[in-house]
C-alpha cells in the first residue's frame, strides 16, 4: 500500500492513541519527574545493588543506541514526516527498542536508588505510558504505511526480543551520529549516578551520627 500522510487510520484516533499522543510530546522529561521520588525518598542501597542496577543502564542503553543507529536522528524525532519505516538491525527483533531500553534504563536507577518500595510502582507507570505512547505511534505508522506496516507490525514483538521470523533485511547502522546524539543523555546519566551517590552517602551518614566527608 501507497504511504498516504494525509490519511489517519482508525488506530490513530482510538481514545488510548490521543491519550498517547499527549504523552509522546513530553515523554522527554516525564521520567525524570518519576526518578524524582527515589531521589528523594530514603532507600537502603548496596554494592549490589548499583551493580545490578549498572548492568540495567549498560543494557538498556546498548539496545537505545541500536535503535538509533537503525532508525537515525530524524526519524525519531516529534514529526509526523517520517520518510521510511526502519524494520531492520534491532528493529527486525522488536519494534520499540527505544522504549525497551529506556524502561530498562529508569529501573536500573530506581534499583540503584535502594527506594525498592517503588519498583512495582515504576513499572506499573512505565508499563501504562509507553503502552499509550505506542498506540498512538503505531496508529501514525499505520496512517502513512498502511499495509506495509501492519504486514511489519504482525511478524515482530512489540515489547520482547525474538529472532526475525523471516530473512532479516539489511540498512545502515550510523554509530558515530547515534552517539554524537546520545551526548546529552549520556550527561543526564552522569548527573542522576552523582545525585544518587551523594543521597546514598548522606544517607549513610546520618544512619551513623556523624558527617562523611567526600
């Protein structure tokens, strides 16, 4: 089927994709207003804990810098303009890699945070705004693509990994624009890992009576 940008598909216009597409326009910083109840909220962390919490951010921005390499700077940006559908490199195991990596990535610090109370809680409020932001962006990818997405959209996992049922196709993988791209949120990191550092230590001290230097 002929990509049509004037149409809107029947997806697109369900109550759950216009919910989504309010969530999609801030999706940039509404983690950050969740991450600010770990923050601070006293928690009990360990060694242990920011090493599996470590291994969830590596993980999940592994399959983040992916996606972008597939899918390109442009592509994932808040347009409707989207020139192609990206179905191959990550994309061909599950079509939001991003969204896959980013969950990983915000429970590796909720893990870190030692506030343990909130991780069923962070997933539940994950799991509901990326499950509205994706209809409402499969509701536009199938307004442009129309079948091409749906044949797409029928034979990979929207959420878990899995091997491509067909022959995996080929594109370009543009590495060095992806973490060119990725700067700031590399930045974002460092500073949440800081911030978490400081909490656990001043948590620590105060558990002793007394002042920690750093």
């Amino acid at each position: 089927m002929t990509a049509d940008p004037d149409g809107v598909s029947a997806s697109e216009q369900t109550i759950a994709a216009q919910i989504g597409a309010v969530l999609f326009r801030h999706r940039g910083w509404l983690p950050l207003l969740f991450l600010g109840i770990p923050l601070v909220m006293p928690g009990s962390t360990s060694p242990f804990r920011w090493e599996v919490g470590l291994a969830l951010i590596v993980i999940g921005e592994a399959i983040r810098l992916a996606g972008v390499a597939a899918a390109g700077t442009v592509t994932r940006r808040r347009s409707r303009n989207v020139q192609r559908l990206v179905t191959y490199g990550i994309f061909a195991w599950v079509r939001n890699p991003l969204y896959v990596g980013n969950f990983l990535i915000w429970m590796g610090f909720v893990t870190i945070s030692g506030v343990l109370w909130f991780l069923p809680a962070a997933i539940l409020l994950f799991a509901v705004e990326y499950e509205l932001i994706v209809r409402y962006e499969e509701g536009v990818l199938e307004s442009i693509f129309g079948r091409e997405y749906l044949d797409y959209k029928s034979s990979t996992s929207r959420w878990i990994p899995r091997p491509p049922k067909t022959e995996m196709q080929v594109g370009e993988l543009h590495w060095g624009e992806a973490f060119r791209s990725e700067i700031s949120t590399f930045l974002q990191y460092a500073v949440l890992l800081l911030a978490f550092w400081i909490k656990s230590h001043v948590l620590a001290a105060g558990a002793t009576g007394g002042i920690k230097t750093f």
